[in-house]
C-alpha cells in the first residue's frame, strides 16, 4: 500500500535526502521488514530516500546525504566496531544528521564509537519512536534554511512545535502501517543550565558507596509499590550510580549505567548523550576491547556530588 500523507497541515516538504545503511539482504525484503523502519518513517515525513548502503560498501564515492539513517539490526560488533567509526566520520564530515537504531546488545558496541553529539541512538524502536527521532534530525539537518526562522523561536516553543507535528504524523503513520499508536515525544531540556561553581569539595568525603546503595535501594522500592514511571528520575539514579561505582573502584559499562537509570533503553541513552554533552558524564574507551565504552563522572560532576553528599549528612539527612 501506498504511503499517503499523514496530514494537509504538517508543513515538512520534500528538501531532504537521507541514506540507510543496513544489512543488505533486507534490501530486498518488503517494505515492512524490521531494517526499513527508519526509512519507512523518512519518507513519511516527506524526505527522500537517496539509496540504500551495505555496512561493508565503500563510502569514498557516495554523496553525504543531510540525513544519515543506520540500522544495526543483525550486525556482529565485529563489524560495528570496524565500520561504524567510518560511517560516523563520513557523516560528520559534512554535519549530517545521524540516527542509529540498535538492540540492546549492541548498546556498549556503538556506544563505544558514538554518543551524543547529535546523533540519536534508538534501541529497538517502533515506528512512532522512529518518526519522532527522524523528525528531530531532519529538523536539524534543515538549520537555518528551515521553513521556520529557529534563530526567533526559543528552544521550548521550538519543541513545542516540533512535539505537536510529530505526534500527528506519528499517530497518522502508524495507522497505516497498523503498528504503535504512539510517537515518541521529545521532552524538554533535562539539564539544567551549567553549573561553574560548586564550592570547594571536602579532600575526603565522610561518606562511602555503602550509603548511596542503600539509596538507590531505597528508590528501587518504591517501584514495588507505587507506578514505576511515577518516580522516573534516571539522571539522578545515574549520578548516584557512577558516584558510588567511582568509590568502589569500579568501572560502569554504558549498558550498565542504562540499567541503572531503571527507564527504557532508549530513553537512558537519550539522558546519556545529553549528560556527557554537557560536561557532567565523560566516556572512556576501553583499550583492551574496541567493542566496550565505559562511563564516569567529569571532574565538575565529582565535586558536585562531594558536595551534596558531605552537605546532606553533615545536616544528618539521608540521601535521597
């Protein structure tokens, strides 16, 4: 069936190009096949598909698209972690707009090559997820050229905008394609404006990693008795996580520090990018293993956590 338009009011056109670099033996598999979701939700929102590239096709001679659509559905991280930094670099290399989605297996693998930085990381997505995280890159991929003026929007009535032209294109596509009745819905900014001054840390804390599990413990139970996404707080329970990890010496695997964040996948890779790229979580690279990134407070995030810590119990209060 033919693919119509969702709605005579979404104001996206036909202005941009996207490429999807996927396993080549679903290129000649319907429309519905799991590596055509990103391209099924491309050209729902008006964009134009320019082809379609094998993970191991040479990139020299192809032209960089504005968007840069990538599916890891059935790719070894043998492969990820040989070629993903190549389609990373070439889509950089003219700023394009990259969205990656992946299984959960694959989160250290690509993890360990990208994050943050614009590119979006999706993990087992559905259509609505992937329309909404499509509709971001093309919106990114327009820049100043874009059928709005983003340079007289602020960003939360840019948001705004951008959340209501995506729910519906959402909600029409995936009637369509009788799959989710859901867009995934971008929320507002989850970090706040950069703090530059903590105050001095204590040289040694007066607290240790057996109380902020018992924290985090404490916060787990409460999904026992209440609705889970009642108290989603997943850059909190990072924080505490990396802090503790940190005083216990132990090093904290993307993949991990997801599960610590205790909400979707997704949506704590979505925290992740956004954390790092505002200078609070800091990736670092395994040496031994090029398929594996690990994660870790920066020096700011640290002295801040010193801080509330030492605060917290000097007031004798436990740690929330």
């Amino acid at each position: 069936m033919a693919m119509h338009e969702p709605a005579n009011d979404i104001r996206y056109d036909n202005g941009v190009e996207a490429v999807l670099i996927a396993d080549p033996s679903t290129f000649l598999s319907s429309r519905d096949a799991g590596s055509d979701r990103l391209a099924t939700a491309f050209t729902a929102l008006g964009g134009r598909m320019a082809g379609r590239i094998g993970w191991h096709d040479s990139l020299e001679r192809q032209t960089v698209p504005r968007v840069v659509l990538v599916d890891a559905a059935g790719i070894e991280p043998g492969t990820i972690a040989e070629r993903l930094g190549a389609i990373v670099a070439w889509a950089a290399g003219d700023r394009a707009a990259l969205v990656i989605a992946l299984a959960p297996e694959q989160i250290d693998a690509i993890a360990a090559v990208t994050l943050g930085g614009g590119t979006a990381l999706l993990v087992n997505p559905g259509i609505g997820e992937c329309v909404g995280a499509v509709a971001q890159a093309i919106e990114q991929a327009r820049g100043p050229d874009s059928v709005f003026d983003i340079n007289r929007e602020s960003d939360s009535a840019r948001l705004e905008r951008l959340n209501v032209e995506v729910s519906r294109i959402a909600e029409a596509l995936a009637r369509l394609t009788r799959t989710e009745q859901e867009s995934d819905r971008r929320p507002p900014s989850i970090v706040g404006d950069r703090i530059d001054r903590y105050g001095a840390p204590p040289a040694i804390p007066s607290h240790g990693a057996p109380e902020i599990r018992r924290a985090i413990r404490t916060r787990r139970m409460r999904d026992q008795f209440f609705t889970k996404t009642l108290f989603e707080d997943p850059g909190w329970d990072m924080l505490l996580d990396l802090y503790a990890a940190e005083l216990e010496s132990r090093r904290v695997s993307v993949s991990s520090l997801c599960i610590a964040s205790a909400v979707a996948a997704t949506t704590a890779l979505r925290w992740i990018a956004r954390m790092t790229d505002d200078g609070l979580f800091e990736r670092e690279r395994d040496p031994h293993d090029r398929r594996r990134a690990y994660m870790a407070l920066s020096s700011q995030a640290r002295a801040a956590m010193h801080g509330y810590m030492t605060s917290v119990l000097r007031e004798e209060l436990r740690i929330a």
